[in-house]
C-alpha cells in the first residue's frame, strides 16, 4: 500500500471516528434542538465592555472575569473583579442568560469607557478565549481596520478548528467589519420582532441571520435597563440559542450548529 500522504492519517480506518447522525434538515424542530435545556454547563465567553455580575439579569452567571490591558506595547490578560466599564458587556450577557440562565459566563473585558479599546486587545481577548476552550464566544464588537484582517482570519479558523464557535455582530453601519464578515463565524444583524427565539437566515451573506436587536429592553449599569437597538443586542439572542442547542447536542461542531439555525430559521418555506 501506498505511503499516506500528509493529513490524511485521520482517515485511515482504523482512525476514522464514528459521529452520530442527525435528522434530515426538514426533520429539526425546536424541541429536537434545544428542548428541556437551560445551558447547564456551556461555557460562553463576553468579549466586551466586562459585566457587572451583581445586576440581576446576570447574578449568579458569572463563572470568572478577566481583563486585557496595553502595557508598553504589550497585551496582557489578567483577572479581574466582576465590572462593567460601560454596561455593553452586561447588556449582552443579560441578553444570554434570558434565553440560556444555567450556562457559564466567563466575561473578557477589552472595552472601557465609551467603549473605547484597540484592535490588538480584542485580538488578545479573543486568543485567550479560544486557548481557554470557550465553546461559545459573544463578539458584540469589530473592527474595520484592515491591518486586522489576517489575525481576526487566523483567529476565527483556529476557534472553527478548536470547536468554538463565534457569533459576532455585524457592523451597526453599512460597512464590513471583522470577524463578522467571515464563513467560519455566525455573523448576526437586527429584526424587530421581539422574540428571543424567532431569527431568520439571509441566503445572501456576509451577514447570515437575523435576531431580535431593534428597541430592545437590556441590562445596565447600577441594576438598571434601557431600550436600546444596535446589532450588538442581537447576536447575544442567538448565542443564548446556540448555548441551548450545545447543551443537548455537545458533540455537534461549528458547521452542524450553523446548519441547525439555518433549519430552524423562522423564514424557511416548510412543505405542509
């Protein structure tokens, strides 16, 4: 027999691994996806503005916080107390624990006031999520500087290939930002119909779903809520689904996950 060539070991069949089989596409219902789940034990990371983890939308979720921080030049990550610079973070992780109240809340704090951070600390934050195995990281933020464009790239296939899943939300303006734009990510923009659990799918990407995400009720600062709309409230709706979803199908990978929400999208035409 012939030498295997490079990456191919894998297949041989005595390495091949079994995989469970899921339902036709037509066949996935919400039950069969998320039903009798709560997000018991999914790991979510916020890459945010941190969380302030004594609002009562969030009390209890938060499993551990750290914050990246520039020190002559350098990032670093460090761990830090429960707070929220601005009250993003914890809008978002409200938005979460809404849908998904047992899952884990690691928050990872790379904005401070007025949102303010650099491409490089978000770059920090979002590498050591992925290092630490997050299964689910929330990036309601981008960027729209291209010198980031290759590292967001290499960022997003090392999470695709470590079986992290991304959900970033798009730009709030008409103008691509990273690493919303990217296949491997779960890209979200905004719909007005206020239900956690209606999305739909955009057969004409970059930007592949659709959540609640206009005149939204979230969490703030000093236990408080606003209304707010912004792309940003959107992607935490389906991060809190997704969470949903892995805790009942742990094994299933980046692309399955993606394929299920295509399935379940509230736009899809179901033969009668």
């Amino acid at each position: 027999m012939s030498e295997r060539p490079g990456w191919s070991t894998q297949f041989a069949p005595d390495s091949l691994d079994e995989l469970a089989a899921i339902p036709h596409l037509d066949d996935i219902t919400p039950e069969w996806a998320w039903g009798g789940t709560t997000g018991r034990g999914v790991r979510v990371a916020v890459i945010d503005s941190g969380i302030d983890a004594d609002h009562p939308a969030v009390a209890g979720g938060i499993l551990h916080s750290v914050a990246v921080e520039e020190v002559d030049g350098q990032t670093e990550v460090h761990e830090v107390e429960d707070e929220d610079l601005f009250g993003h973070g914890t809008a978002c992780a409200g938005i979460i624990r809404s849908i998904a109240p047992e899952c884990e809340i690691t928050s990872i704090r790379v904005l401070g006031e007025n949102l303010s951070g650099t491409g490089s600390m978000f770059i920090a934050g979002l590498r050591w999520a992925i290092e630490q195995n997050m299964r689910v990281c929330n990036l309601s933020l981008g960027t729209t500087k291209r010198r980031f464009y290759s590292e967001f790239h290499e960022l997003a296939d090392a999470a695709y290939f470590n079986n992290t899943l991304l959900v970033a939300a798009a730009n709030n303006m008409p103008t691509p930002s990273f690493p919303s734009t990217y296949a491997s990510v779960v890209s979200v923009g905004s719909h007005d119909v206020d239900d956690p659990y209606t999305f739909y799918y955009n057969p004409t990407p970059p930007v592949e779903f659709g959540a609640f995400g206009i005149d939204v009720r979230v969490a703030w600062l000093d236990g408080q809520t606003i209304q707010a709309t912004g792309n940003s409230f959107a992607a935490p709706h389906i991060t809190g689904v997704i969470a949903r979803i892995i805790e009942k199908h742990p094994d299933l990978t980046p692309f399955q996950l993606k394929t299920v929400l295509r399935a379940l999208a509230a736009n899809v035409r179901r033969e009668s």
